[in-house]
C-alpha cells in the first residue's frame, strides 16, 4: 500500500469513527424519538458513503451502496424533523428516503444502458432534495427561538447540504461516476464527522428533547435552568402585557423583532425568555399558541356560527387557512370545523322569551 493510500484509509477510518460515535451519541436515550433514530440512521448511512465512494464506480459492496445512496432522503427526513420541530413524523415524509433506496434497488437489478437515465433522475431528485433544506433552514432561521440549534442551521447548510450538492452535481456528470478527487473527500468526509460529534456533544440536549408543554403563565417551568433577573422580569411583563391586552398577535406581519422593539428588549433576550421560561422553541408556534386559543373560543361561541372558518383564521393573523388548519390540527387533534361540530352539538338549545299575550303553540311554531 503507498502512502497516499494510507494515508486516505487513514482519514477515512476518522470519518467512519466520528460517523459511528455520533450515530451512537443519537442512540444513546432510553426514549428514541424520532429524531434520535433518523439521525442515528443517517449517521449509518454516512458510513456507508465513507465505505462506497471509497471502492469506486463499480459498488462491489451492496450494503454501503444501498446506504449511501439512500443517504441523500434520509438527510432531508433528518433535517425537517430537526428544523420544523415536529414530535411525531408524517409518514408521508419518508417518501424520499424510500425514493433514494427504490433507485439503488433499480441500479442494481437493470442493465447499464437503463441505469443511466435512472441514475442521472436519481441525481437531480437528490439535488433538489439538498436545495430544500436550504430554503428551510433559511427560512427558519429568525424564527428559531433554540439559539444552539439556530446556529447550526448554518453550517448544517454550508456543510453537509453543500456536500450533497455537490456530490449531486458530480453523479450528474456519468458515466463515468465523476466524483470529487478521492482524498479531498475523504478529508471533507472526515470533517463532517468530526464536526457532528463536536455538535452533538455540545447542543445535543437542546436539539433532540422533545418540545415541553408550553407554559401559558409568565412563570417559568420547573425544570427550567433559567434565572430570572429584574430586567427579565420587567420584559415577561411587557410581554405578556402587550400580547394578552393588545394582542398583538393579530398581526399578520408579527416577527420577533418587530415583538423585542415592543417590549423594548434585545432581540436574543427575547428568544431566551420565549424558549426558556415560555418553552416554545419557535416563534411561529408561541404566537399561533395565543391564536389557536382564540379560535377555539370563538368556534365554540353559537354566536358566531355564521361566520366561516377562513374568516375567523384571517381575523386572527393566519395569512391563508392552510397554516391555520395544520397549526389547530396539530394542538387540538381536530380540524377547525370538526371542533366546531362537537362545540355546538354540545351547546345547550337557545330559549326564547314568550312575550305577554304570545300563546305556546304561537311561541313552539316561532320557534
């Protein structure tokens, strides 16, 4: 073996080694929410990646090749559970992921000639699979109240995102499996694993806990870590002033900076109280909170039982009734006109007063 090839297997060695220490880091809990098995998953297919671009066009080992191009749909499942907070995982969203392993089941079962076309689908699927996980962590990053995991957003899309790309880019290029010169990627491979393990070890807490149950109070939870100072305090205070009593809320256009100029605090301030004293790990979600309160009381209310759903949601600061119908189906269980059935079916019949000189069957037949 010469020295540039040992070298490589060396490097590739600490990509494969800080791949499985994160993959063990993810599933190292008691309790395996979603986000623990994907990630441990994608950290495993990371490692077959190591392993397949390592042998060359040819995959003479299946394993890695299945893993590794499975890679690119179990990274987009990892990233929307990570990036858009969600407890439990449509199954829907594991479409992608069966994509990418439906196209190895395909490479390896066809003739050359057929695998082209499907190869080169397979690479503009993957690409544009990287591209949205751009445009979601971009998009989600002033709204992220989780400071560590608002941080990450970036080099999680400079970085793996990037790589995938590019990667995406290179696949395009067949037949000849154009790849990025081997030692460059192992180095880039290797800095990929290390660089999950030194994340995982640092905000692994605050990015894989389930969100808690929002607290309603001012008041922080018990098991929050956060000490509340006078000027803490005072901003809750104004918080809660301007979002019970002017409700503020209504605002369609409401950001967290525009909510900090308000209550005239920092805007990092801010985020820290709404996360670590509210417990909401996204903006989005503690405004649509006050929300989805507010349209539960008035699809219960017989009163408004004319008026439609898209009117309630608009009245309430939803820009369109999709938002609204996914943000009440996911705190109530319910869409917004099933709650309202069971609301009403529920309310006691209205009376009406018999005037004097008014007989009772002329009041049942009125009525």
């Amino acid at each position: 073996m010469t020295d540039p090839a040992l070298f490589e297997a060396m490097v590739r060695g600490v990509a494969i080694g800080g791949f499985a220490a994160a993959a063990a880091a993810m599933a190292a809990s008691r309790k395996l929410v979603p986000l623990r098995w994907i990630g441990a998953l994608l950290f495993v297919c990371a490692i077959g990646h190591v392993i397949d671009s390592w042998s060359g066009p040819r995959h003479p080992h299946l394993v890695p090749w299945a893993l590794s191009v499975t890679a690119p749909g179990v990274f987009w499942l990892f990233a929307m559970t990570l990036l858009r907070d969600e407890p439990n995982v449509s199954p829907w969203r594991f479409g992608p992921a069966i994509a990418t392993f439906g196209c190895w089941a395909l490479g390896a079962i066809l003739p050359q000639p057929i695998c082209l076309w499907a190869w080169r689908a397979f690479a503009v699927f993957s690409a544009a699979l990287v591209i949205h996980v751009l445009i979601v962590a971009w998009q989600g990053w002033r709204t992220d109240l989780v400071d560590q995991r608002r941080h990450l957003r970036a080099p999680l899309s400079a970085a793996a995102a990037g790589y995938m790309l590019i990667q995406a880019l290179c696949d395009f290029g067949l037949p000849g499996y154009a790849r990025l010169p081997s030692w460059i990627q192992a180095l880039v491979l290797a800095g990929l694993g290390l660089g999950a393990v030194v994340a995982l070890l640092r905000v692994e807490p605050d990015l894989v806990l389930p969100a808690m149950k929002p607290d309603k109070t001012v008041q922080p939870p018990p098991t929050t870590t956060l000490v509340l100072g006078p000027a803490d305090r005072l901003v809750l205070a104004r918080l809660d002033r301007v979002m019970t009593e002017e409700e503020v809320w209504r605002d369609e256009a409401l950001s967290i900076g525009a909510l900090a100029a308000l209550v005239g605090a920092p805007e990092h301030r801010l985020r820290k109280l709404i996360n670590g004293t509210l417990g909401h790990r996204n903006f989005a979600d503690y405004v649509n909170s006050r929300r989805i309160e507010a349209a539960k009381t008035a699809l219960s209310d017989p009163e408004l039982a004319l008026k439609s759903v898209s009117t309630i949601a608009y009245d309430l600061g939803f820009a369109s009734l999709g938002p609204f119908n996914r943000a009440f189906r996911a705190e109530t269980g319910a869409t917004p006109t099933a709650w309202r059935q069971q609301a009403c079916a529920g309310a006691p019949p209205r009376l009406r007063l018999v005037e004097p000189g008014e007989t009772s069957s002329n009041s049942n037949k009125s009525a």
